[in-house]
C-alpha cells in the first residue's frame, strides 16, 4: 500500500469554524508533513512530525494546529481562519533518512 | 537563495510535439536528490522520477525522459509526442542530504505550467 489518503477532499468553512484535516498512510513511514499550496504557486512547508513529535515548525500562525496521535494519522485543527488561508492543503509522509515524499490527493480549502 | 529555478512559466504546445521543462539547481552538499511531480488540475501531486546525485544517467519511461547534467546543475524532463493528457503543472524539487534538523526538506522550484492543444 502505497497510498497517503486525506479526507475531506474539499472544505468550506467560516472564519469562526473549528474543523481539522485528516491525513492517513499506512506505509510505516514515521515521517509526516503538511504543505501549504496557494494557487499557481509552489507547495510549501509547515510542518514535519518525526516519530509522532513535531519536529519542525515553518513559523505557522498559532490558528493551524497539528495533531500526530498515532504513527499512521496527522491531523491538522483550524481554528479562526483566515480568508487568505484559502489554499491545497497536502499531506505527505516518507520514510527516515529517506528523500521519496508520498503525496496524499490534498484537502481544498476555502475561508469565507 | 533560490535552491530550484524553473524558468519557463508557462509553455504551450500542440499535441504529437516534443517538449522541454527546464531546471536549474543549486546546492553545496555532494549528496542530493532530484525529483519531477506532476500535478494536474484535481491538485494531486504524482511523482515522477527521483535521481541521485552520484548517478548522472539518463533514463527514459515510455514518452518520458529526463537529462541529469551535474556539470550545468540541470535536471531537464522531455516529453515526447506530448499528448492533452500532459496537460498539468510540472515541479522540480532538490532534497539534500538528511541532516535531522532538515529532515531532507523538499525544495521545491516555482512550477511550469504546461498546456497541450489538441
């Protein structure tokens, strides 16, 4: 099974809504990422969780927070978004030590 | 610094032509990775081939091919007889040697947009 899922595939959510993203792969990868991707622009970092502890945190605001309960989920909480927020949010998960990232199919966003 | 560039924006083609997405890397580690993803409209990012650093051979897939030169820093991807179903937006990424604190982060250039007309 080489395949990073992630649910739900579209969201709509206002700025006072509380919601999180799902991401989930069963490849026993113990290195898992969330990107941020704005229209015709390049995904960029957020997070990146190592054995189930956050290891690396791109300065994201307080609003987004991720959740890595077990080896195989990540989860992401929204919290009082922001319209600019609006954006592709994909998963993605590899091995240690190892270059290859899996890419889930992305949740697509939208603050109103 | 700019770790990928790809400079061509947007390129538009004719079904059955050649086409080539250029991409330019910089790095000083001599333990690298390169990687193509495709991304067509549905957003999915789908990998397409990752070469090593210590590995300048070429290699071709099916329509595919992709031209590693450490000389120039280039990675370049050529589709051959490019079909409508190319159409999508095309990303090189460099990941460097894993150092724990990078975690073999992704860098990734600014995309090339490529439409193939019918």
């Amino acid at each position: 099974d080489t395949e990073v899922t992630q649910t739900p595939k579209h969201l709509v959510m206002g700025m006072t809504n509380k919601k999180s993203l799902k991401c989930e792969q069963h490849m026993g990868h113990r290195a898992m990422y969330w990107y941020k991707q704005k229209a015709k622009k390049p995904p960029e970092l957020m997070f990146v969780y190592s054995y189930e502890k956050l290891s690396i945190n791109e300065s994201v605001p307080s609003r987004f927070s991720p959740e890595c309960p077990n080896s195989s989920l990540l989860n992401l909480h929204l919290h009082a978004l922001q319209p600019e927020d609006s954006a592709l949010y994909l998963c993605a998960s590899s091995h240690l030590g190892r270059p290859e990232k899996y890419f889930g199919p992305g949740t697509r966003l939208t603050v109103t | 610094a700019q770790k990928v560039t790809q400079a061509q924006t947007e390129i538009s083609v004719v079904e059955k032509e050649d086409v080539t997405l250029d991409c330019v890397y910089e790095t000083r580690d001599t333990t690298y990775y390169l990687f193509w993803y495709k991304q067509p409209p549905s957003g999915e990012l789908v990998f397409l081939i990752r070469r090593n650093s210590f590995d300048e051979q070429n290699e071709i897939s099916g329509r595919y091919s992709w031209n590693f030169q450490k000389s120039t820093s280039s990675f370049n991807f050529t589709i051959t007889a490019s079909q409508v179903v190319d159409s999508a937006v095309y990303f090189c990424a460099l990941s460097e040697e894993d150092r724990g604190s990078t975690l073999g982060r992704l860098y990734f250039g600014r995309g090339t947009q490529l439409t193939v007309w019918p």
